[in-house]
C-alpha cells in the first residue's frame, strides 16, 4: 500500500474548540477512508503544522494520488470547522523520501 502524507498548517483556533480538537477533526476524516499510521503536530516556521501519514489502497499510480489530495482536502475541510488553517502539502513515499504529489 503506497504512504502518504499531509503537512496542514494551523493559523488559529475557532472559538469555543479546544487545541486537541483539532488533531481528532483530522484523523477522523482521515480514518473514514484509510488507515492513518501516524500522526503528530510540530513548528514550522514557527507556526503549529499537523502532520499525518495514511495508506491509500494500491491501485494505480495516478489514482492513488488523486485519493490522496482527495482525502487531504476532506481533511482539511473537516479541521476548518475547528480552526483556521493555512497551506496544505500531499506527499508521497517513493523510494524511502517524501515526495510532493
């Protein structure tokens, strides 16, 4: 199965959401159509970035990274209930490095 990755900046909360909320809006969605193998928030630049890593089921290249940026985008959709996010990077796993799709 081919990973994947979103790199999600996160520029503020809404009000009324908790910082964790945020996290649980994003593997939520993520996990309604693949599996998430992990998932992390780090700095960037100084700014909170969600990082999480999927598997999408092998099929063929192409449509596999069409699910990706797919799936990232209902991610994103569903983190902007929570907050205010910034700009969203899809990579994908190809020979031990990560790679924009």
């Amino acid at each position: 199965m081919p990973s994947f990755q979103t790199r999600l900046k996160i520029t503020g909360l809404k009000p009324g959401n908790a910082p964790e909320a945020v996290m649980a809006a994003a593997v939520e969605a993520l996990e309604t159509r693949h599996h998430v193998e992990s998932n992390q928030i780090e700095l960037a630049g100084g700014v909170p970035q969600l990082n999480l890593r999927f598997l999408v089921e092998a099929t063929e290249y192409n449509g596999e990274n069409h699910q990706a940026r797919e799936s990232a985008a209902m991610m994103r959709d569903a983190v902007e209930r929570v907050a205010l996010t910034g700009s969203l990077m899809v990579l994908r796993r190809n020979r031990g490095r990560w790679a924009p799709v």
